[in-house]
C-alpha cells in the first residue's frame, strides 16, 4: 500500500483562512501533519486552526502576511521555517480575482493579482525551496485553476496567473527534481467557494456549468482533499510537475 501517511512532517499552507485553503489545511493534518496556517490578516485563521485542533492529532500554528507586499512574503518564509525547524510541505494556495472586461481593465489591479498569485507563489517556493534541496526532500503543491487550460471571461489578469502557475509548476520540478523535490499543481473545477460566489448566484450560467460537467454538480471544497495528501505524501514521490484536474470531468468534456 503507498504511503499516504504525513506523520513527521512540516506544512505550510497560504489562504487558509477559508475555502480551498481551509480544506487543504485541515487534510493535511488529519493525515498526520504539523500544519501552519497563513493568512492576509493577523488572526485570520483563528477558524482553521479551531478546527485542526479538534482532532487532537496536531496542533496547528497561524501566521499572517500580505502577499502583495514581498518583504510580509519573506517575513512569512522565514517565520514558518523557524516554528517547526523547517518545511516538508508548501502549499502556494493564497490569491486573489478582479472582474472587470479587459478593455476596462485597471492596470493596478492587473498588477495586484499577478503580485498575489504568482510572485507570492515563487519568493514563497524559491525561499522554502532552498532549505527542501539542502535537506534532500520537499513537496510543493501550487493552486492551479481550470483557467489554466481555458482563457475565461472578464478575468484576464487571473488568468494570466493561473498559467503562470502551471508554467512555474513545471519549471520548478525541471530544476529540483534532483533534489527529490516533487513540485505539482491541482486544477480545482468549479468549486463552491466565495470566489466562485458570483457564478453560482446566475442561475443560468451555474446551469450551463453543471450540464458540462460529468458529476452533474458543483465541486465540495472536500473534494480537494485526497489530492492535497496524495500529492503531499510519498506516494506520489515519482509524479513531478504534473497538474492535477479535480474537477468531476469537466475538461473531458
């Protein structure tokens, strides 16, 4: 039987406050984990670390950065490599959308999600990444998006990130695959979260997404769990940037 088992090691999981991240969080301690929580907000994470702590497996930790601003984003590596003494586990889940049609696009906010979804991500990996190769393992799980595959409507700048994060996926695993550091991504489909809250409130276009997916239904942040521990755990030690559709078949279609 693989070895699913995170008994020992150390996590790091952004946007955790809720949502995606909150899910992620809570799987990778329910499968033996130390976890710490982040958050754009001081306290921010006070709910998912509530609900870690429930199980009585792990006590989990929370930090808290903005991940605009570089200097927060280096201040959180540091921070989280001194709690536990090091990380096994980096989950680059936080990010941000703006919706606006592109010809009316704001530079700044263009710039902003880029900055949050993609340069967080790389300080993040790069900073982490160092201490994995010297200690000779590692596991790098970036968010992805089905706009990593598909360009969308009035999001082009998150859009953007999410190919950029697929690209950066695979670059990183061409560089540190060597150093037995696994770097891969998961592509959520249409999941119930509050970024896809505006999707789900039109009735017809939450219609026309269900009828393309398989499943028949919108995605659970839950459905996201066994791929965040699958891609965490040694059971995935030969799947190298690779990104992970969870998204009840909707590419397929």
């Amino acid at each position: 039987m693989p070895n699913f088992s995170l008994i020992g090691k150390r996590a790091l999981v952004t946007g955790a406050s809720r949502g995606i991240g909150q899910s992620l969080a809570i799987a990778l301690a329910e499968s033996g984990a130390q976890v710490i929580c982040a958050s754009s907000k001081e306290g921010g994470c006070s709910q998912t670390v509530a609900l870690i702590n429930e199980l009585k497996q792990q006590k989990a930790e929370q930090l808290f950065a903005d991940l605009s601003d570089m200097q927060a984003v280096q201040k959180l590596a540091d921070d989280a490599l001194a709690i536990f003494g090091g990380i096994d586990i980096l989950v680059n889940n936080g990010g941000t959308i703006f919706r606006s049609p592109a010809v009316d696009f704001p530079m700044s906010e263009w710039q902003k999600v880029l900055t949050v979804n993609v340069d967080s991500a790389f300080l993040l990996s790069q900073q982490i990444g160092k201490t994995m190769i010297n200690q000779g393992s590692g596991k790098i799980i970036n968010t992805a998006s089905m706009l990593s595959y598909s360009g969308g409507v009035t999001v082009p700048s998150y859009t953007a990130s999410k190919h950029a994060i697929a690209g950066l996926t695979k670059a990183l695993a061409n560089e540190w695959g060597q150093f037995n550091i696994q770097v891969n991504g998961i592509a959520p489909g249409y999941i119930r979260t509050d970024n896809t809250q505006a999707l789900q409130d039109d009735q017809q276009r939450s219609k026309d997404i269900c009828n393309r997916i398989p499943a028949g239904r919108w995605g659970e942040t839950e459905d996201l769990k066994g791929a965040a521990v699958f891609l965490a755990s040694e059971a995935s030690n030969y799947v190298n940037g690779h990104i992970l559709a969870v998204d009840g078949g909707f590419l397929a279609r």
